[in-house]
C-alpha cells in the first residue's frame, strides 16, 4: 500500500512537472507572437509621424511653380499626403471656375472654353454670370513613366479638358457651327481653338525617356510656342488676365489658334547640364478638297446653277494635302535666369470662321491665291461645315524670366509671318481640329505679307507662402497688308467703324491683367483681379466696341 501511494505521488508531480513546461512553452511562443505584434504597429506609428512631420513642415509652393503645374498640363500631381499614383501611372485634373461682369460680353456656350475676360467680336452688352477657367483649363488626365531597360523608360500621357459650366469636352470649331448664319450680335462666345471636341482634345502620346538621350514620344502633342506661353507669361497663360492665354492667334499658333496643338506628330527633347534643345513634326493629313462644292451639278450639265467663270467652263480640280509643319527650341536656365526661343513653320494653317447666312443657305465659295478667278456653287447643304481662311505660317518666338528673392520678372517677344499658301486649300477639306469640313475656303487673304508682332512685360511678387500678386502688359501690332496693285485684290477700307474697317488695315491692341491669388491648401485656391483690353485698326475690324472691363474672382481645384 505504501509503494502504491507514492508511485501516486510520483506520478502526480512528473505530471505536473511536465504541464508547467508545457505552460512555460506556449507563454513563450505568446509573447513572442506579441513582440512581433508590438514592432509592426511601433513601425506604423513611426511612419504615420515621420509622414505627419513632413507634411507639417511642407509651405504652399511658389505659386508660379504651382501655377505652371495647373496650366502647363498634364499637371504633375499636387501632393499633400502623396501624390495619386499605381505602379507608375498617376492620374491628376482640376476644375476652376467663377464669377465675372463684363462691360461689353455675350452669352456663354457650351462648347467653348473661355468667358468674356478679353473683348470679343459679337461682344454687344454687360454681362454678369458664370466665367469659366479663369486661372487655367479645367481637365483630367493620366500619365505613365515604367522602366523597359535599364536608363530606359516607356511613358505615356494621355488628357483632355471640359468646361466647368456644361460639363462638354471643350470644342472650339463646334462653337463655330452653334452660330452658324446668326447675326454677330445674336451670337455666343465661339471662335476657332485647338481643342476640337476630341476624347483626348489635349495631349495623347506615347514614346521613350532617358535621362541621358532625352525623350520622344508620337502623337498629338502641344507645340513648344503653347510650352513657351505656359513657362513665360507671368499669369501661367490665365484667361481671364492674359490675352496670350485667352487666344492661341498671337504666340502658340503661329497667328492661328487652331494650331496650337498637332495631331499625328513627333516630339524630341533633351537637356544637357543647363541648356535645353527640342524639336517636333508634324506628317501630312487629312484631305486637301477641290475647287467645287456641289456635287450634284456636274460641270457642264444642263441646268447647272453654276459652273462657268466669264463663259469659260471651270474644270473640277482635286487639290493635295500638304499641312506638315516643325518648330525648334532653344533653351538654358542658369542662375535664377531662364530663356527659351521657339521658331516654326505650318504649311496650310486654316482659319475656321462662322458661317455666315448665305452659306448656310447653300452657297460654296473656293477662292484660289492670284490670279485665278473664284468659283461659287449654291444648292449645297452646308449645315455642320465651316468657312476657313488658309495661309503658310512662320514665326518665331523668345520668352525670359528672372527670379530675385520673393520677385518673378517675365518678357516675351513673337513674331509672326502669313503668306498665302503655296498648295490652295479645297472646298471638302478637313479642319485640323476634330475633322470639322470646309464648306466655303479664301486662299488669297494676304496680297501682302502680314506682320504680326507680340510684346508682353509681367511681374508675379510672393506676398507670404500662401499669396502671390500677379500682373502683365501685353502688347499686340500689325501691318498694313492690303494692296490694289494686284489684278483681282480690293483696296481695303482703313477709315470709318469697325464694321467697314477692313482687317487688312494696319491695328494694334493693348491688353492688361492684375490678380490676388490665395492658396488655402496645395490642391485649393481663390484669385480674384481685373482685365482690360482695346482693339483699334485692323485688329477692331468687325467688332461692335472697341474696349472691354472685366473684374472677376474664382475658385480652382486640382488633384
């Protein structure tokens, strides 16, 4: 009995024994599960504060670094916490928009970007409401940049831009057509533009990048005269209080705003140390259209409305497409001190105007360079088409800034030539913006060469980190093109009001904008300012006042 009581006793305490390693063994594994634990979330926490820390210590960006972020586009994204990106694609926009009063405006339209800050054609009473894009485009986008070799990158970028007040992509020559055949007085805001209702209407291209060899990529494109705006025009090319920024027609497009931006082109750029070279070219395309508009009068057919020039039968003529066009830039930046000079060449540039009601009704005009004699069809139906102005464009343009503690100092300088083209222009061609056609076509409005020159003088001053005061003179002059020397050219009327003035005749403007600009946040702003502008001459011509006041305020988001 007793060996049986303490073979118990034995038992019990080896039992024990083993349940108290057992106990200590899982203890063991617990805390250190628990210690891994407790590193991660210490690790976290670091993170969240190191991030706080830095965001804390973060100011508002000079605003024109800012500025160019949000009208140079696609913007690079605004950070707070971090940009928006994945695995090399980011994804950025911004809507901006406001109030404004304009002593001489017109009615918005839906398809048109700008409001009545500078002083338009049809402008014809006060206006008070909604003006869109004071500060710059309102827009989305996506770019890419991913590794394909080692120093090798493939990148991509694809944007477009709307209006803040209808929420249609932005359609310049579309504004055209809504107008088509109204009295200018009856008209809204509309004019020609380089967006064209396209699903990208501003950039969409792909290519390489290398530090070391620079980056080319193909597509649709901004020129590096729109570049130059965005870089070198003290507001950041603000609509509301720059004329350079509102109309692409006296720097970015070589005299025509449509060409501001080119589809089916090739872009380089490069940077060595502090200088900069790029180049760009733009391939034929399109259609170059005929010398006939109505193609259900066959020349020569009984009953043919029209036809014949002076009895003479006018063959039918298929006209090629030869719209290329390249442009070089040069540039350093060095101590404070940036320049860059642009020079270029668009063959075929052509206009597009409204419709007047006339055309609509029917009639075609093709208007060949001299001496050939105009041929005019009626009975077509034009409904949808455009009436444009062709030329062979060349020009050049120089931009510099100059930064001194809190102050920007900017200048600039274009110059631009327009003959008319070489290569007519047909009836049936396309616009070069959103494949719009050309019903009716004048490929002689320039018996001479018209000169057309641009000066702007800017400062921008950074009041604290968060506010910046902005202003910029612009200047705009031409020359006295029309003849009557040449068989076929009319004398152009210089003298009386702007609606016999012809836009031949020798003109000027004189533009200027002031801004506040607040940054309550990097991706939230307020601005509000002035501008003022007057066309006199050849510059007037057609419009119905000469001068236009416009105060205005506005908010812009960007992300």
């Amino acid at each position: 009995m007793k060996h049986k009581w303490m073979a118990a006793v034995a038992a019990v305490a080896i039992m024990s024994a083993a349940g108290a390693r057992a106990e200590e063994t899982v203890s063991v594994k617990d805390l250190k599960a628990q210690a891994a634990a407790l590193k991660k979330q210490n690790e976290a926490l670091e993170s969240r504060l190191s991030a706080l820390e830095a965001q804390a210590g973060q100011t508002a960006p000079a605003s024109g670094d800012f500025l160019a972020q949000v009208t140079k586009g696609p913007l690079p994204v605004v950070p707070d916490d971090g940009p928006i990106c994945w695995k090399g694609i980011c994804i950025n926009g911004a809507i901006d928009g406001g109030l404004a009063w304009a002593q001489h405006g017109i009615p918005l339209n839906s398809k048109y970007y700008n409001g009545n800050e500078q002083l338009t054609r049809n402008a014809n009473h006060a206006y008070f409401g909604f003006n869109p894009n004071g500060l710059g485009n309102s827009q989305i986008g996506i770019k890419g940049s991913v590794e394909i070799l080692p120093g090798l990158s493939g990148v991509f970028t694809a944007n477009t831009y709307f209006n803040p007040q209808s929420g249609q992509l932005q359609n310049a020559p579309g504004s055209l057509v809504d107008n088509q055949g109204l009295a200018v007085a009856a008209q809204s805001l509309n004019s020609d533009g380089s967006r064209g209702g396209q699903a990208f209407n501003d950039q969409l291209n792909f290519g390489v990048s290398s530090k070391e060899f620079g980056t080319l990529t193909f597509g649709r494109h901004r020129t590096f005269a729109t570049d130059l705006v965005g870089a070198y025009d003290a507001t950041g090319g603000a609509p509301a209080y720059s004329l350079i920024g509102y109309s692409g027609s006296y720097v970015s497009g070589l005299a025509y705003t449509g060409d501001g931006r080119w589809d089916n082109s090739l872009k380089y750029k490069v940077s060595y140390g502090p200088a900069r070279f790029g180049a760009m070219y733009k391939f034929v395309d399109g259609n170059g259209g005929s010398n006939w508009g109505n193609t259900t009068c066959l020349i020569g057919s009984t009953g043919c409305p029209v036809g014949t020039v002076n009895g003479t039968t006018v063959p039918r003529v298929f006209y090629g497409r030869h719209n290329d066009a390249a442009q070089f830039d040069l540039g350093a930046s060095y101590g404070g001190f940036d320049i860059d000079g642009v020079i270029g060449y668009y063959h075929q540039a052509t206009n597009a105007s409204v419709l007047s009601s006339l055309q609509l009704s029917g009639t075609s005009t093709f208007t060949p360079p001299l001496p050939g004699a105009a041929v005019t069809t009626v009975g077509n139906n034009n409904s949808g088409t455009l009436s444009g102005t062709a030329q062979d464009a060349t020009g050049g343009a120089i931009g510099a800034k100059y930064t001194w503690n809190q102050w920007k100092f900017y200048a600039g300088w274009a110059h631009l030539i327009s003959h008319n083209p070489a290569d007519p222009v047909g009836i049936g061609s396309q616009n070069d913006q959103g494949g719009y056609v050309y019903s009716s076509v004048n490929n002689r409005a320039f018996p001479r060469a018209r000169l057309l020159d641009t000066e702007w003088f800017g400062v921008r001053y950074a009041w604290d980190p968060k506010t910046d005061i902005v202003a910029q003179y612009v200047h705009v002059g031409q020359n006295s093109y029309y003849t009557n020397t040449l068989a076929g050219a009319v004398a152009a009327n210089c003298g009386g009001t702007n609606a016999v003035r012809a836009s031949s005749c020798s003109g000027y403007i004189n533009q200027f904008g002031a801004f506040v600009d607040y940054h309550f946040t990097k991706r939230f702003d307020v601005y509000g300012g002035v501008s003022y502008s007057n066309f006199a001459g050849g510059l007037a011509a057609g419009y119905l006042y000469n001068s236009n006041w416009t105060p205005s305020v506005g908010a812009r988001f960007v992300f």
